[in-house]
C-alpha cells in the first residue's frame, strides 16, 4: 500500500470556494467509478484558506501515467476537469498545466 499527498490552490473568491466545495458534495458518479478503476483505494481532500490537500492510499502497482493516460480518453473525466480548473489555481512551483503537485513526505512518526 502507497500513501501519496498532492496539493493545489483555489482561487481566492469565497464564493468560487462554496461552489467547489458544493460540487464536491456530489462528485459525479463516472468520475468515482474512474478514481477505484485506477486502483485507488482511498482519497480525501482537505482545506485551509485556498490550499488543498489529498490524501490518496493505492495498491504499490498503482501509476499516475496510467491514471492520467486513463482519464485522457475519458470525455466525462475531461469535462470535470475543465469545470473544476474553473475554481482551482497552479501552485507557483507548478510548471506549466501542471495542476496537482504531489508532496514530498519530511517526517513520519512510524519511523520512530
């Protein structure tokens, strides 16, 4: 089992933000059945301000290029991605189009 962390910012409107979080109290159901099709076994997304943060646990065979090849041929995939970018903002470290920018993990108490 992997554990992986991404983050990425909202626009700062409040109103923008309601919506977003709105949409995600009905997530589509293709783009659910797309997100287990992939392998992933758990997601959360959290919020503080405008930073996002998701929690995503997947089998170790897990592949963002096979998500992301996956969710290029998947026109319902595409059309959320395209309302969701309507309310989200690159990170300044992202490069260009890049949107959720995975964490690097500094600390782990089980290490301990």
């Amino acid at each position: 089992m992997k554990r992986y962390c991404l983050t990425l910012d909202l626009k700062s409107d409040p109103d923008l933000i309601r919506q977003y979080e709105e949409h995600h109290k009905q997530v589509w159901p293709e783009i659910i059945a797309s997100i287990k099709e992939a392998g992933i076994e758990k997601m959360e997304i959290y919020r503080l301000g405008t930073r996002l943060c998701m929690m995503m646990e997947t089998p170790d065979d897990f592949s963002f290029e096979k998500k992301a090849a996956a969710d290029e041929g998947n026109t319902k995939v595409q059309q959320w991605e395209e309302l969701m970018w309507r309310y989200q903002q690159p990170l300044v470290e992202a490069a260009k189009g890049e949107k959720w920018m995975l964490m690097e993990k500094i600390f782990s108490l089980n290490e301990y």
